[in-house]
C-alpha cells in the first residue's frame, strides 16, 4: 500500500523503532521531522526514476 512506504523509510532507513523521549509533545516533533524527511527521500527516488 502506498501509505506504507513513509513507515518504511523511517522503520529501515532512519532506524526509528521505539520512542526516544517520555513526553508526546517531544516525540511527536520527532516523528514530524522524520515524516518530512521521508516525504523528501521518497520524492528524490520518484524524481531520479
């Protein structure tokens, strides 16, 4: 599925597998800077194919 693939990038690529702060806002920062990341890593791969 297409929803999948930014998990993906950010499970196997960034090595994200469990929260690293104990508060949500901080974790949540996190994972937002990760997604966009993803966002960026999976746009380069559709543009260079």
């Amino acid at each position: 599925a297409r929803v999948e693939h930014p998990f993906h990038v950010i499970k196997n690529l960034f090595r994200h597998r469990k929260v690293r702060y104990k508060g949500l806002a901080k974790n949540r920062a996190q994972l937002e800077v990760l997604f966009g990341l993803a966002n960026l890593v999976l746009a380069k791969r559709a543009l260079l194919a």
